[in-house]
C-alpha cells in the first residue's frame, strides 16, 4: 500500500471501538488520524497496514489494568494483559484480587462480568504486568500502550456484601509510578 495524504493540520487520535475493522477503516484511520489506539490484541496484524499507509502514525493497544477472565481458558487476545487462570494457577490470587466475602471466588466488576478487580498497588503484580505488557508490545510492534482502570474506587454493598472493593487513589499512582518509567524508556 502507498502512503496516503494526510488530510488535517493538527494532531489527531482514533480511539477504535470496533472489533473487527477492514482495509478501507484502516485507510480512514491512516488517513485523518497521527496516533491509533487499536481496541484489543485481535487487531495488532492492521498495525503494519496502518504504518505503510502512514509511517509516522503511532499504534497503541487499549489495555486495562484489570484481570480479564475468558471462559473456558484465558485468552490472550482480550483487554487484559494477564490472564485470570495464569494468575489462581500460579497461586497469586490471593495476594492480586479482591476476595468475595462469602463463598469462595474473587470480586467481578458489576459493569464488566468479565473484569476482576485487581491489587494495582502490589508491587509483585505491578512487575509481573509491566514485563508482560512489554512483551506484547514488542511482540506485536506497537508503539505503546492506552490503558486505564487505576483511579480510585468508592466501595460499594449490596445486600451488605461488598460488592466494589474500596480502592485508594495512592494504588493508582504506586501503578503508574512503577509502570511509566518503563514504558517511555521503552520509546
């Protein structure tokens, strides 16, 4: 593909939503956009497509900070970047999330059935996640990373279970303290 004309005079970013995007989105994107945030690791193979049509154009994956857990087994693909049965097979769930106060089991986002609310501020699981980000990153030639889920949490009940666990805005910065450094060194 050759490059195409860039259609705009300011900098521009495309958050995509889509889970499955064609040839002609990546012309759109590549086109009127400098930086594209691709929605999962599903569509890393546009991200050279983008490049050849735009070589500066920045490609970043959405990530998030949470643990994923995809049924029957972890999915590599998804927005998490380590998987919940990789993490309560090597005996860490304890230690990285939220249990449930009844029964057995680890607290679920109530908007995302999926999202398991994770310790952000433990140092081990800050290292474990940053060295598997790298990782993907490097192994799908993106250029960084969109990520969210390290603000602070009001905790919720119902029925007088917790069902949001309560997380501290100074979990949020020991996360992006341990990550940031890291990830712009990388470029």
């Amino acid at each position: 593909a050759s490059p195409v004309s860039k259609n705009r005079t300011i900098k521009t970013l495309c958050i995509g939503h889509l889970s499955e995007f064609s040839s002609q989105d990546m012309y759109v994107l590549a086109s009127n956009f400098d930086v594209a945030v691709l929605p999962n690791d599903s569509a890393y193979r546009y991200a050279p497509l983008l490049k050849s049509l735009n070589p500066p154009i920045k490609v970043f994956v959405y990530k998030t900070s949470r643990v994923w857990r995809t049924e029957p087994i972890d999915n590599p693909l998804n927005n998490g970047v380590m998987g919940y049965y990789e993490i309560v097979n090597s005996g860490k769930g304890q230690d990285w999330f939220y249990a449930k106060q009844s029964g057995s089991g680890y607290l679920i986002d109530p908007k995302y059935p999926t999202s398991h609310y994770t310790r952000i501020g433990s140092g081990n699981f800050q290292t474990a996640w940053l060295a598997k980000l790298v990782e993907r990153l490097n192994r799908c030639s993106y250029d960084g990373v969109f990520f969210d889920d390290t603000g602070e949490e009001p905790e919720q009940r119902s029925g007088g279970e917790v069902v949001v666990p309560r997380i501290d805005c100074w979990e949020g910065q020991q996360f992006l303290q341990a990550v940031l450094p890291s990830l712009r060194a990388r470029g």
